[in-house]
C-alpha cells in the first residue's frame, strides 16, 4: 500500500491495469484455460463415442445380411488346426490327382501372418498343370496360386519345368 | 450503492435534545426529545445511548442540523463574481463579521446573486467551531458515526423554497425556547433572525412574552424592510404552531401582513406502524429537525469536519472497490458456473452415450469380426481364380506360329513388395515374324487381364529343323506386362 500511495496519478493508472491485465491473463489460463481444455476434451470424447454408437447401430441393422453371408461362407470361415501342417499334405494330395511328377514342396515364410507359402516343383504337361490349378480352386481351402513359372524341360519338348507358389488364405 | 439506510437525525440545542428516526422512504418511524438544561454532555451520551438501545437502532446514516440560533449571518456585496475570489475575501474579512477569530469559526456563504457590475450578494454564514465540535463529539461517542452536518436554516429554505419561485416569503419556525424569523427569495435565504422567545415562554406567561414576540416580529419586518428596501406581504408559520395559534392570529392585526400556520407535521408522513408524535412534539418543532435529515444531500453548505469527510470519503471509495470487487466476483462465479454447467452437463453426456455404447458394444464387435472375415473370403474369391485364367487368355492371344518357351505369371499382391513390379506377366518364345509378335502383343494389350503390354525388339536366328533339317528364319521375343489389379 505504501509502494501505490507514492505512485503518480499516471503510474498509479498504469499500475492498475497492469495488475487487472495480469489478473485476467492469470484466472484465464488457470481457471478458464483448465476448464476450456476439459470441455474440449469432452466434445472429442462425445464426438468419439457418438461416431462409435452409430457405426455399431448401423452394424447391427445388417445383422441379417452378416448372418446369411456368414452361413455361405461358414465352411472357410471355420478355424482349422495346424493348418501349415496340413498345407503341404492337400498339395501333395492334389499333385498327386493331377498326375504331376517329380513334385516337391517347400514350405516358406509368409511375411504376413494372414497366409502360409509352400513353393512346389514339379514335372508334368500343360493339361496336368491346367487340372493341378483347377482342383486346387476348387478346394474347401482357401487356396490360390500366386506365382507359376514355365518353361519346357527340353527344346519342344511338352513336359514342362514348374515352378508354382500357393497360399493359403488363413481368416482369423 | 448498496441501498440507503435508515436515516437518524439529532438536534442538540441550548435546552432541548431532539431525534427524529426516518425510514428510506423518509418516513418517520420515531421521534423523542428531551430537556437538557440539567445534562451535561455524558448525559446527553446516555440518553441518546439508552434510546438507541431501546428502539434496537444499530445502522443509521446520522444527519446533525445545527439550528440558526447557533448562526451568525449577514446579506452582504462583495466586490467580485469569482467564486474562488469570493472565498479568499470571506475568509479575510471573517474576523470583521464575528466576535470570534478566524480559528474559532467555520466560514462559508450562500451566493444570492450578481448585483451592479462585478458585485456579488452573498448570504453570509459564520458558525463557532465548539458547537460543530461538540456536536460531533457528543454523536461519536454514542456510538453513531456522524455522515453530514448541516444548517437548519438551509434546509428550511429547501424546504419552502417552492412557496417562493420570484417573491419573497417570510418564515417563522417558532420552537420551544426561541424563533427564527427567515425570508427566502428565489429559492435563497436573505434574512435570518432569532429571537429569544419561544412557545414556552409564550405557554408560560402570555401577557409579559406574547407582547414581546410581536415587537420582536415587528422589529425583524422593519430591519428586513431596511436591509433590502422591500415589505414583506406573507408569512408562513410553521414548527411549534399548535399551542400559538392565538398569538399568530394577532400578527396581522399588528402588522397588516398575511400569516398562513402550518401544522407541525405538514408534510411529513408517519412510518406505518409508527407512535403518533403529534401530542409528544406540541410544543417543539418538528419541521427544523426534519427537513435538515430530509434535505441534507441538497445543502450547498457543509459543516461537516474535515475527519468526517475524509473518513466518508474513504468509506466511499472501499465501498466502490468493495462493490467492484464484489462485481468482478459475481461475473467470475457466473463463468465458472456456467464452465461448470457444461462440464456437468458434457460428462453426463459422456456418461450416457457410454452406457448406450456398451448396450450395443458386444454385439457389434462380433457382427465386425465376422464382417472382416467375411471381406477377406470374398476378396480371396475374387482373385484365387486369376492365374487359371490369364493362363487360359494367354492361350487365346497365341496364333499357332507362336511357341513359349517360358511363361510367368506373379499374382504375389500382398508380398510386401512393390505391387506394380510384382503383378506382372512374362512371355518368351519364338515367332516366325515379328508381326506375330506384335498381333499377339496387341491381343494381349486389349485383353482384361492385361496392361502396360510391352514387346521389345525381337531377335532374329536361323532355326534348324531336326527332322527335315531345313533351315528357317525366325525371331525370339519377350513380352512382358502388368497384371490388371481391378477385373471388369
């Protein structure tokens, strides 16, 4: 009180307004600042919540559609064990059926975890091959050729070199 | 600024004490006096103490009008129009207007008007600084904090002053112990007398003071007449009335002058509630006290001390801080509430919505689940056939002077490598020319399962038959291309 009593009129005016200044800017980033921050953070929340509640209402209307598509597709959808196992065995099985000769299989890493590889090599002519890919489209697996390479096994010769590299599609 | 307070106004004269008791509507709820001849100034404490007490008063406003009896007064020129001039004559002159020096007097004046050029009349009014003193003491030491004192007489010239818009009117406030005689003209006083004899007196021996009033009264008409070279035609009667209306009817008769007799009360209202004072205040006047509480924010003179006034103004000025304080509080409460509403009102929300979420969550989730797989199965549809087939369209582009000697097809979208160098086709062989190179390029170009067809020159050789062993020219060439990700 005894600094304010010895200001002049003018620094006592600047004195005042610098302190209601101050005071503003103080209660505004501390009381007013706080609480505007929540609110914000409660309309993003609000946002959020309103966007999840409607995608799952919208959701659940197709429940239906997703019910009967997922009695079509059911048997793919069905969780197999060992299915890297068994990968190689179908091939084989497959190649077998299809009359290709020489096959071998390698399983190899898939860098996803949505999918096993298995490269096979093999001999046998193009209706072996053609019969080969046919049968293995046409599997209860969800099995696709992602690669096939041929070349014939000698000069005009009708027995192809195969190269071929199958997934298997693994839905979890 | 925070609604007025009842107002206590307190009149101490030479042998009566009087307090008048108003509410904010100027309203009198109370009215006591007292003879003070046999008290001293402890006493008159008492008293106003015990009264307070009695009648449970704690905040009032305190009006202290000093009546006229305590005034010495003059109607004078001086020879100035500046105000500020005029205050430095007055204070010079003061000690030729008084038998008082200048320390022992307060000193102001009422200004009446500008008479012959560069002349001012002003109502001049002195006052003994003791009886200001005394006053004040004797209200602070009750207890009460005094808020302003003034003139009995100016508040009774604001009183009548709308009886006398232009002509003069004569005033006589008669009172127990004395009676001052006041003319006011356009709204200012120009003459004040007091007389010694009051109603008591009258009341006490008629045949010695009534005689003596009237010559007084006469005497006070013939000075006014004197002073300011005109008559009187009309008095106004007023304070004490009731026990002298015989004495007042006999002013005409003696001096041929019109006298209207005012109730003591004229003009005043009674508080609801309120004890009728008519019978307690017949023989003081009323209306002096009154109007000095009534009027006392209109008076031009303040005899207020300077303690008073500093102490007031300071009171002031916390009261102003203290209200904008106050102000600036209610506004930040009003924001915070209002924040606090919201945040209130939004975690409710929250709240809510959650609990609405976590009806449907569960489900949701399962119905999601099953969608993706779903999605992957019939995107893996949608492409497992792909090789069968560009092999199948391979085979349709090729005319039969074509043969392949290697064929590669990478359908590998989701190997982690660039897509667009890994979906793609490779075709070598041999044509006889290199026009069925570029027919089956073209073919495959237009073909759906194809983009981007590329032939890059082709290589001519000489091709041996084995079996006949003719020779034959022929071209080696390579086509390549991009598989067409989006099937039609």
């Amino acid at each position: 009180m005894k600094f304010i009593s010895k200001l002049s009129q003018r620094e006592r005016m600047y004195f005042y307004i610098t302190a209601v200044i101050i005071t503003l800017f103080l209660v505004d980033r501390f009381i007013f600042g706080m609480m505007l921050g929540q609110i914000n953070q409660l309309d993003e929340r609000i946002s959020t919540l309103k966007d999840e509640l409607a995608n799952d209402k919208k959701i659940i209307s197709s429940k239906d559609n997703i019910n009967k598509e997922s009695e079509l597709y059911g048997k793919y959808l069905a969780k197999e064990e060992n299915p890297d196992r068994e990968l190689p065995k179908i091939i084989n099985t497959l190649a077998i059926q299809s009359e290709l000769i020489n096959s071998e299989l390698k399983p190899i890493p898939s860098k996803d975890g949505n999918r096993y590889l298995v490269e096979l090599n093999a001999e046998g002519k193009m209706k072996n091959i053609v019969s080969f890919m046919y049968n293995l489209n046409m599997g209860h697996s969800l099995l696709k050729v992602e690669k096939i390479d041929l070349s014939p096994k000698a000069a005009k010769s009708e027995t192809l070199k195969i190269y071929i590299l199958i997934s298997k599609a693994v839905v979890q | 600024m925070f609604g007025s307070k009842d107002l206590l106004g307190i009149e101490i004269g030479g042998q009566y004490l009087k307090i008048i008791h108003l509410n904010n509507k100027q309203e009198i709820l109370n009215w006591v006096s007292t003879d003070i001849r046999t008290l001293n100034d402890d006493g008159i404490v008492d008293f106003i103490r015990n009264y307070l007490r009695e009648k449970n008063i704690k905040t009032v406003d305190v009006i202290n009008p000093v009546p006229a009896r305590y005034t010495i007064s003059k109607n004078i020129e001086l020879p100035s129009t500046n105000p500020a001039e005029i205050k430095q004559i007055i204070k010079l002159q003061a000690g030729h207007h008084s038998p008082y020096s200048p320390e022992e007097i307060v000193i102001d004046y009422i200004p009446i008007g500008v008479f012959r050029g560069g002349y001012t009349r002003i109502f001049l009014i002195i006052v003994n600084r003791d009886n200001v003193k005394r006053n004040f003491d004797i209200i602070e030491r009750s207890g009460l904090r005094l808020k302003k004192m003034v003139l009995s007489l100016e508040t009774m010239v604001l009183w009548y002053k709308d009886r006398s818009p232009s002509n003069s009117l004569g005033i006589l406030h008669l009172d127990a112990d004395n009676t001052d005689f006041l003319v006011i003209k356009e709204q200012k006083p120009i003459f004040l007398r007091n007389i010694p004899v009051g109603v008591e007196q009258l009341l006490y021996d008629r045949d010695k003071y009534v005689p003596q009033l009237l010559e007084e009264i006469n005497h006070s008409l013939e000075a006014y007449q004197t002073e300011q070279m005109e008559s009187l035609s009309k008095i106004v009667a007023c304070g004490a009335t009731s026990k002298a209306a015989e004495f007042l009817r006999q002013i005409p008769e003696k001096s041929n002058i019109t006298v209207d007799i005012e109730d003591n009360l004229e003009g005043l209202k009674l508080a609801p509630g309120a004890p009728d004072i008519k019978g307690a205040a017949s023989d003081l006047s009323v209306i002096g006290l009154a109007a000095g509480v009534v009027k006392y924010n209109k008076t031009h003179l303040d005899l207020t001390p300077e303690e008073v006034k500093l102490r007031e103004s300071v009171a002031e000025k916390s009261r102003d801080i203290i209200w904008l304080g106050t102000l600036m509080f209610f506004i930040l409460i009003l924001f915070l509430s209002i924040f606090a509403q919201k945040i209130w009102m939004k975690n409710r929300m929250v709240k809510v919505l959650e609990s609405e979420s976590q009806k449907y969550q569960k489900e949701a989730a399962g119905l999601k689940g099953t969608k993706r797989k779903i999605g992957l199965v019939k995107t893996h549809f949608l492409r497992r056939n792909f090789a069968l087939d560009a092999l199948t369209e391979i085979h349709k582009c090729m005319t039969p002077e074509i043969y392949l000697t290697r064929l590669l097809i990478d359908d590998q979208q989701n190997s982690g490598r660039d897509q667009q160098n890994t979906t793609r086709f490779v075709l070598h062989g041999t044509a006889n020319t290199t026009a069925d190179v570029h027919q089956m390029a073209d073919r495959l170009g237009k073909s759906d399962y194809f983009k981007d067809v590329k032939a890059p020159p082709t290589t001519p050789r000489t091709e041996i038959n084995r079996d006949t062993r003719i020779k034959r020219e022929v071209v080696d060439f390579e086509i390549s291309g991009k598989l067409e990700l989006e099937l039609k």
